[in-house]
C-alpha cells in the first residue's frame, strides 16, 4: 500500500502537473460555462467511484489477509451473510451515492439541455458526407440567401462564433448519423436526418464562449469511409470583430464581383492570427484512397 501511494506521489509530481489538470483526468479546459460544469460533474463522479474503488479494495484485502480459512483448520471463518445491520449499511450507502450522482447529472443536465430564450446568435449546422455547412439565418447574403461556409476536400469550414454572446444552435443531417464535437465545448451532440421524425431535440444553446481562440471540430460518429475528413474549426473573435465578419458577410467583394465569403471576410478584417482565412488547427485531409496508405 506504501508503495502505491508512493509510485503515485511520484507520478504526480514529477509529470509536474498542477492539481487542476489532476482533477481533470486528461479532460481538455473547456471554453463554456456549460463545459465547466461538464467537467466539474465528471471530475467528482470519478472521485466518488475511486473513493468507493479504494473502500472495495481495501475490504477485499481484509478479507483475503484475515478472514480466509487457516492451513489445517477444520471450520469455516465466521460468516456474515445473515447479519442485518451490515446489510442495510450495505444497501443504503449505494443507494445514497447513486441518488446524489443522479440529482446533479440531473442539475447539469437541464443546464447544457435548457431552451433557447430568443437572444441567442443563431446558427444552423449541416452535417452531410463527408463535411459541414454553417449558415448564419439572420444574416442575409447579397444574394437574398443567408450567409453560410461549406467546406469542401480544399478548404476546411470555419465556424466563426462570437465570445461572451448566447449561441443557438440548430442540426441536421442530409444523409447518416454524424456527431458535432468541439472538444473544447465538453460535450457532443449527435446530427440525425430528418430529426423532427426521430424525435430528437436538435436545437441547443450555450451560454458563451469565454475566450478567444481557435479550437478544432471533429465529427464523432463513424459515418462511411471518409469520416475522419470531417474536421471543421470554430474559430472565436471578440464581439466587435465578429460583429465586423457578418458585416462583411452581406457585403459584395470588390475583387470577385460575388458576396464575401467566410475565407475572404476573415482575410479582409486582417486582424492577426485570429483572422487567418485557413483554419489554423486542423487541415484538408486528402480524400484519395491511394494518397495515405495504412498498410505498406
């Protein structure tokens, strides 16, 4: 047991990991207050179960170190299979943990799956094979039709959000099941067809995003042969700049003749690395079955 203790002491401190990133358990840092919250409920859910783990283990090692049944000795040890008090602590205990784990999934739960209130930017998210489409409803294009970025095998899509807006945000799938994950966000959010026949919810909001950055996007849901193509990248600009991106966005290019796209918009605005028209986190992966070979 020393020795336990120890080699973890150990690996703790020489890895020189702070205690938060301890108590995160690998988990990214979230940006949203919801992910917060995500990780918080995870983190004291792990820590209650290696409580329990470690009360089990060290049962277990009484038993075996001083209950077993001696060399040479004719009787069973004493059982306790009929004792009721042992029993019930036994029953209650359980019961209390799993009570107290279900009332604050159900707290976080209401939190990360709560309504929309009517001022959230709103976002629509198309999934389809093997990429993405953001549209940005109540912002008109030049064209009439809402501004929006597809991504295609030469260009990764760029989500571009605000930071400290509410975010509503509206799924759908053209074809299979994929899955919309920024793991920064903490949490996933399957992307069905037709999911007002399938009875899902498909609509969800965050609070904000709290900072700035750039954070890769990945689809989740093995969805056919080019699934692991399906990066995407939000990419998080104070209120201001973003504020300057949809405008730019109900803007005719000058050097095009046709609406700004999310690519020319961010390159226009110039504002740094934030500002970069290529996603800056992932990139195109090249759909050519022969072009990567996983066996050679």
């Amino acid at each position: 047991m020393g020795l336990a203790v120890a080699a973890v002491a150990v690996a703790v401190t020489t890895s020189g990991c702070s205690v938060d990133e301890v108590l995160r358990f690998g988990w990214p840092v979230g940006v949203t207050p919801e992910a917060t919250q995500m990780r918080t409920l995870w983190t004291w859910a792990a820590v209650a179960a290696l409580i329990v783990g470690v009360l089990v283990w060290g049962a277990t090692a009484w038993t075996v170190a001083f209950h077993r049944r001696r060399a040479g000795a004719s009787d069973l040890p004493r059982q306790f299979q009929y004792n009721l008090p042992l029993e019930l602590v036994l029953t209650v205990i359980p019961l209390i943990i799993v009570a107290v784990l279900f009332y604050f999934t159900v707290v976080v739960q209401n939190v990360v799956d709560r309504n929309p209130q009517g001022n959230e930017l709103q976002v629509d998210i198309t999934g389809f094979q093997w990429n993405w489409e953001f549209t940005y409803p109540q912002t008109p294009g030049p064209n009439g039709l809402p501004a929006s970025v597809v991504g295609t095998t030469q260009s990764v899509p760029i989500l571009v959000l605000p930071v400290d807006r509410p975010i509503q945000f509206t799924q759908e799938s053209k074809d299979v099941i994929h899955s919309f994950w920024v793991p920064e966000f903490l949490f996933k959010r399957d992307v069905i067809p037709d999911p007002a026949a399938n009875n899902q919810k498909n609509t969800w909001v965050i609070d904000r995003i709290e900072r700035p950055g750039a954070f890769v996007g990945r689809c989740a849901e093995f969805c056919g042969a080019y699934h692991s193509m399906m990066n995407f990248e939000v990419r998080a600009l104070p209120p201001a700049q973003f504020d300057q991106f949809l405008q730019l966005r109900t803007q005719i290019n000058p050097q095009t003749g046709q609406g700004f796209t999310t690519n020319e918009a961010l390159a226009a605005m110039n504002c740094g690395e934030l500002c970069n028209p290529e996603s800056i986190t992932t990139r195109v992966i090249n759909p050519d079955p022969t072009a990567q070979l996983g066996i050679r």
